[in-house]
C-alpha cells in the first residue's frame, strides 16, 4: 500500500524541567477496523483515529476489520514519552497480501543529526530516499538531512511500500515495514483468447481543479495523507473505483494512491 506525508508529532515544554508522561498514537486502515488496545476496545478508523492520552510503554495493539472475511492483525508497541507513533495497516483475506507499517520516533541526543532505521518483512528488501538507492533491509542510515523524506521500500514480487517521513535533529526515526505480495491472476483456459484479442485498460483524466493539480491520497478520503499531485489533463492508468466516489489511479512504477471522482473522468484505451 503506497502511502502519504507522515508527521510524527514531538512536544516540547518550554522552559520546563518536568516533562509529563504522555505519548500519542495515530492508526489508519483499509478497509475500516475496530482498535482494541490491551484487549480493551478503543474506536475504529472510520476517520484517522488518535489517541493523545496514552502513557509511555509497552501496549497490545489488534486491528480487527468490520469484514470478517479479512484477517486482523495484532502487534506490541512499545510507546515512547511525547512522541507520535504512526500505525497504517491495508487488510487482505490472507495475511500474505496485506501490507503496513509502523512508524515512531527515539531521542537520541539533542545536537545529533538524524538517523533512519528501516526494518522490513520480508528481509532484504531495497531502500529508495529521494529516489537515491540506499541500501537494503534492515539498516541503519546516519547523519540524514532535515525535512520531508520519501522513502520506498521494493522487493521482487512484493508491492511497494511509499512513506514519507520527518527527520529532525536529535531524534532516530524507526520503520518496521510489511510488504504484500503481488497478486497474480491466472484466467481460465477457455477465456484466454477472448482475453488477448479484446482487454479494456480503464484510464481517468484528471479534470479542471481552479488550481492546476490535484492531490493524490494515500487512503479514498479528505482525512487520508497526500502522496502526491497529479497535473490538470494528465491521463493515468485507474485500478479501482470506490463506492464513495474515489478512484485509485496507478501514477507510476512506484506510486499509486486515491483522487476524488469530483474532478476526473473515466477514459477508455
């Protein structure tokens, strides 16, 4: 699942040498899942939810989807003190093709420069900041510059993974990421001609906004996180529609993401 800006939240006290005992968790699902944490039910993610009364340390966090024909998926975390972590999960039927990643923040010393430490599942798994190849999975990547980072996470016969992450001086940013396997569907033998001489690719042209661009999101809603924006009369190749008028469009090899039907069309190749 390709995903958008991701802030992770630190709160500072000024001037204060007592700091409180607080940390914040943020989860984001597809499709809408019910949050239990310490087997206590907590909300769903009908909306991104979040939670800023937590204390720091370990919790039991489970995910368990309104469709009971997908798997739910449980998972420890342990908290740290005024910092955000960020929890995005995309259900399947099977485990195997269902993706997500967790995301939160260590101090590692005031004056230190960033570090980046990437954990994936499968292992081995390319590293891709900026567009700049940049290793394999897990590492550890030091001294990062400051700002917004785009980081994809590839590997043979998986999806991408597409964050993006703040860096900021004197904190570590740690990813633990799972990549879904690609689906491939085999037709049945007697469809396999009709198949080759006739396939529809459907196509959506992005529409006239007042602005030039349209924001492309990483979940079929206003409240998901923006991947990235497409150009006015741009056409892209559509992988799904939904039934609360969004289209998932394909952007390119790395990044897919949602646009609101608002303001595309439907074109045939």
């Amino acid at each position: 699942m390709k995903i958008g800006l991701l802030l992770l939240l630190v709160w500072f006290l000024g001037g204060c040498q007592l700091r409180p005992l607080k940390s914040e968790i943020e989860i984001i699902t597809s499709p809408i899942a019910k949050i239990y944490i310490d087997s206590v039910e907590m909300g769903t993610t009908s909306t991104i939810y979040k939670n800023s009364d937590l204390k720091p340390g370990e919790i039991e966090l489970k995910l368990e989807p309104e469709d009971t024909n997908l798997t739910a998926w449980s998972y420890k975390l342990k908290l740290n003190n005024l910092t955000t972590t960020v929890v995005s999960r995309k259900f399947d039927q099977e485990d195997r093709y269902s993706s997500g990643y967790v995301m939160y923040l260590e101090e590692i010393g005031e004056n230190e420069e960033p570090t980046l430490v990437i954990n994936s599942k499968p292992a081995d798994a390319s590293i891709k900041i900026d567009g700049i190849i940049m290793g394999r999975t897990p590492t550890k990547i030091e001294k990062m510059v400051e700002g917004d980072r785009q980081v994809v996470i590839s590997y043979p016969g998986y999806e991408n993974q597409t964050l993006f992450v703040k860096m900021r001086k004197g904190y570590q940013v740690v990813v633990d990421v799972w990549l879904a396997m690609t689906k491939i569907e085999i037709p049945e033998m007697e469809e396999e001609v009709a198949i080759s001489q006739n396939v529809n690719i459907k196509k959506v042209k992005i529409k006239e906004t007042g602005t030039g661009w349209l924001r492309v999101r990483d979940v079929p809603s206003t409240q998901g996180r923006e991947v990235t924006k497409v150009d006015v009369g741009s056409e892209y190749e559509m992988i799904e529609g939904d039934e609360t008028d969004w289209y998932q469009i394909k952007v390119d090899e790395e990044i897919s993401g949602w646009i609101s039907a608002e303001y595309a069309e439907i074109v045939e190749e």
